[in-house]
C-alpha cells in the first residue's frame, strides 16, 4: 500500500485511540471541554520541547500573516469541532453525534471540487456512501433514532462535521508553506493559546499534579495527538483531501475495537457490517487511486 496512505490510516489509528484517555480523565473529575483544554495544552507542549531540541527552525513564522491557516486549523477545525461534538454529545447521544461528525468526508469532497478542483468520481461517490453508511452502522444510528433529533443537535452535530473537514482542506494550503511537524506544531500552540482564559484554574489546579491525571493527560498529548496529527498532516501533503479525508474513517473502526477489548462494550453483527463497509471504502479508494503525483496544486 502506498505510504502515504499509510500515513492517513496510521494517524486515524491513533485518533481510535483516544477514548480510553478520555474516559478515564473524565473519571478523574474533568469535562468533556476541559478535556479538549487538556489535549491542547499537552500536545502543543509536548510538540515544542520536540522541535526545540531537534529542529528549532520548524517553530519560526515565516510571515506574521501565516497565522491565519493556524487560527483556522487551531480554532476553527479543532476547537469548533470538539465544542460542537461534546454539545452534540450532551443535547443528544455519543452514537448521533459521532455519525453526523463523519459526515466530515463529504464536506471535505465538496469543499476540495471548489478549491483544489480535485474531481468527483464516481469511485468517490461509491467509497463516501460506503463511508456514510459504515458510519450509521458501526454507531448504531438507525432512521427511527434521527426521527428523534430534535434540530439543534443535527445542527450541532453537522458544525463538527463541518470543523472536521476544515482541518484537511485549511491544512492543505499551510503545507504549500510549512512541513507537517510545523503545521502540526502551530495548530496546536494556536489552539492551547486560545483555550487558556476558559480553563477554570481555582477548581482543578490540584488535579494538575496527580501522577495519574498527568499520565493520561500526556499519553493523550501525545500519541492520538500530536503524533497522529504529524502523520496525518505529512500524508495528506501527498493525499488528495477528500481521499485522506474518507482513508481517516478507520477512526471510529480502532476506536470500537478498543471499546469491545478494553471497556468490555456490548459488539453486534450491525456494527461489524459497518466496519466492514468502512474498510471497504479505505480498499476503494486504494485499489483506484488516481495516478496523478502529489502535491498537484501547482501543476501546470
């Protein structure tokens, strides 16, 4: 399989993961946006002792103005869609708002024909249905259960599908000018920075200190974080958005998986049919891929 691919399929991996962070930070006291706060603060931490050490260059601005795409992949993709997610969480349940979260790819398909004028194929079409489908069916979503929605949680849940796919195509122009690493490293900064007046400090400031709140809030800085953004953001420089976009589904596959063998959660033929149909749309996609070489916005 093609590297870059790997790249894709490797950082959604590690997105599956998160879950066993997060829940036990929330045993540990903290809120679903404290959490967001924590991931932030942890990942962009991590990503400057890193890069300060092995290549101080990549944490140098090139112009002031270049603030922009990390304003927009920091506050606008990863703080938008985890706050629409979490309140979708909360206004509904965890299966509707992570299905309307993965109708990112068919954002990030329509968005991409406008901007990078990548083609709609028909390829694409089958693999985002796959995708679509697959989603609904690993989550549980049935027609009944959206029946039920009431308006703002669709609204909701469709903003953090929105802020999810603007991380793939706001990225894209970053990388014309920076490396994964910085892309990664600014998004992270940008987004901590951002976080820092709405963290209630009085409240959970000794909770900081414990061992085991630092253990999952570092673990989870820095592997379904930082590292699975840096190898995401390096395949998608060589990836058309709207395939890495789809490729990145694999997510709530890893992440239902650990469900099963570390939380014990129940496992239905449903939900293997929709991982099925997930995979089925990363082997799409993979088996035709365009032959065209990467990066191709500036080809002429």
């Amino acid at each position: 399989m093609n590297k870059h691919f790997l790249m894709i399929l490797a950082g959604a991996a590690l997105w599956g993961t998160i879950g066993w962070y997060v829940k036990n930070l929330y045993l540990l006291g903290f809120t679903p946006m404290e959490v967001v706060t924590l991931r932030a603060w942890f990942s962009a931490l991590i990503l400057i002792i890193y890069l300060s050490i092995a290549s101080p260059k990549e944490l140098k601005l090139r112009k002031l103005i270049d603030i922009k795409y990390f304003f927009g992949t920091g506050v606008c993709s990863i703080i938008f869609f985890n706050f629409c997610l979490f309140t979708a969480i909360e206004q509904s349940t965890i299966p509707m708002a992570t299905a309307l979260l993965y109708t990112a790819p068919a954002f990030v398909t329509i968005i991409s024909f406008f901007l990078f004028k990548e083609t709609i194929t028909r390829v694409k079409i089958a693999a985002l249905i796959l995708t679509l489908l697959g989603s609904c069916l690993v989550v549980g979503l049935t027609p009944g259960s959206i029946a039920n929605l009431q308006a703002v949680s669709i609204i909701l849940g469709l903003g953090s599908g929105i802020g999810y796919a603007l991380y793939s195509i706001i990225s894209k122009f970053a990388l014309e000018k920076y490396s994964s690493l910085s892309v990664t490293a600014f998004t992270f900064i940008t987004a901590a920075v951002s976080l820092l007046p709405f963290f209630p400090y009085k409240e959970k400031s000794g909770l900081l200190l414990d061992p085991e709140v630092l253990f999952y809030a570092i673990g989870l800085g820095l592997l379904p974080t930082a590292l699975a953004y840096i190898v995401y953001t390096y395949g998608l420089h060589y990836v058309q958005a709207s395939k890495a976009s789809i490729l990145a589904t694999t997510e709530p596959v890893v992440a239902t998986i650990i469900g099963i063998f570390i939380f014990q959660e129940p496992f239905s033929i449903t939900q293997m049919l929709g991982m099925g149909c997930i995979l089925g749309a990363v082997l799409l996609i993979q088996l035709y891929r365009d032959k065209i070489p990467f990066p191709y916005e500036k080809q002429k």
